[in-house]
C-alpha cells in the first residue's frame, strides 16, 4: 500500500509518518500546501491511501479536490471538532482527530486494509462543508433518544444522559436513574446528534455530559478521571490525548 500525507505542520506529519512506519504502512510523499498538493496530483500517480489534514497553510485542503480528479482513499487528520466532519464521513475511511493517537490510527489503517475500496472519485458538497466548519454550533441536535426495552419503547431525554459507552460490542445510555440501556446506533453513529457543549467524547469508549459530572481527579500517565453522579460501570478516563481539548471544552 502506498500513502502520502497531505499535512502543514511538519513535526506533525514527521510523527505521522513515524506511526505509519510502526504500522507497515509505506509513506512516499509529504506535501504540506494546497498549491504543492495540487501540482504534484497533476504530476504524479495517486496513491491508494491519502492522509489528509482539512486546514492548511494557504487554505483548505477541499480546494485540492476542486482542482484535482482525485482518485484514492481518504483517512482526514484534522484539528477541527468531529462533530463538523460528518458531512463527508461516507466519502473517507476514517477520520482521526489531533494529537494522531497511535491506537485510533492503527484502527483506521486496518479499516483501510478491511474494505480495500476501489480507488474513485471523491464527490463533496464543498459548501456544505465549510459551512458545518464554520458554524458547527449552530446545527440542531437531538433532545431525546429512543430505545427498546423488551416489548416497549422508552423515550429518554438527552439531559437525563449521564454518559453514553461502549462495551462487549454494543451502546449504551446510562441515565441519571442508574440504568443502562442497549442503544441501536454506535458512538460513531451518536456523533453527529449529541450537543457539542452538552457531550464530549473523553475516549473511544465514552461520551460524557458535563451537566452530570461529579468530580474530575488526576490519573496516570496524565490522564484525567471522571467520577460521575450515578454511574457505576467501566471507569471512565480522559485520554492523554484528549486532556487538552476536555479542559478547554469545560471552560
């Protein structure tokens, strides 16, 4: 498999690059503007595998494509908030949020081996998605979920959410009544409907509403953990590289 990256910051695409060695993965090229990106597409086979960031020196990356038949994969290595890329999630493999961590890319890389897409072209509404960049606030999200208990529906308001988790490979909601319920979408899935300023995703297995956490202690490796008002599952912990973006998300 051949990849380049498409990345301004070059520690930032030299550490990439690095991860990808560890995961066999051969990285060719490294561009780091939409101008070069544009010239050397022109110039130069298209890869199976583009690592690409959103935002770079001399504009958004969108304008490649705009320029350029592109005809690869996608995995998008962004800084922007992930709630603003689920305009073009069906258009890539995966999408992974900076700081890179070394697990998620690894997941993503599999995806990629998994699916084996066929190269094709990438078709964006490159409007719609500036607009989401812009204005990622301003969508409407859901106020209630919906969830099946045995022969029953129940329906749960998005405030009465203490956490939304993974575990054994299903959803769950855990409520501010103590109970955990079996949801039918995936974290991923929940994405795109849960309130930035409500729900942050701490880790791949949590979504947290700030309205019902408790206490926050350090932990190791510089890591944070959340005790929230009900919830007696899985300890729920602030990845490393997630800190950061938590503590601004609190504020």
């Amino acid at each position: 498999m051949n990849a380049i990256i498409i990345e301004d910051e070059k520690p930032a695409a030299r550490r990439l690059g690095r991860l990808l060695a560890q995961l066999e993965v051969e990285v060719s090229t490294m561009l780091y503007s939409v101008e070069e990106s544009i010239e050397w597409f022109c110039n130069n086979p298209h890869p199976d595998l583009i690592f690409l960031d959103i935002q770079l020196s001399d504009g958004l990356s969108f304008e490649i494509f705009e320029s350029v038949d592109i005809q690869s994969s996608i995995i998008f290595t962004t800084a922007y908030d992930e709630y603003a890329l689920q305009a073009f999630k069906l258009n890539s493999i995966d999408y992974l949020l900076k700081p890179i961590d070394d697990e998620e890319l690894e997941i993503a890389v599999n995806k990629y081996h998994s699916f084996r897409p066929k190269k094709q072209k990438i078709a964006l509404d490159f409007e719609d998605i500036k607009r989401l960049l812009v204005n990622p606030l301003e969508r409407e999200y859901k106020s209630r979920f919906t969830v099946r208990v045995g022969q029953h529906l129940k329906i749960i308001n998005a405030d009465e959410i203490e956490c939304f988790y993974s575990e054994n490979k299903g959803t769950y909601a855990a409520t501010v009544d103590g109970r955990n319920y079996l949801m039918d979408q995936t974290l991923e899935n929940l994405e795109s409907e849960l309130h930035p300023k409500s729900f942050f995703r701490v880790s791949r297995k949590f979504y947290i509403n700030i309205n019902h956490i408790k206490d926050i202690v350090s932990y190791t490796n510089s890591r944070l953990k959340i005790k929230l008002s009900k919830f007696n599952g899985q300890e729920v912990i602030v990845s490393r590289e997630r800190v950061k973006d938590f503590k601004l998300w609190l504020e």
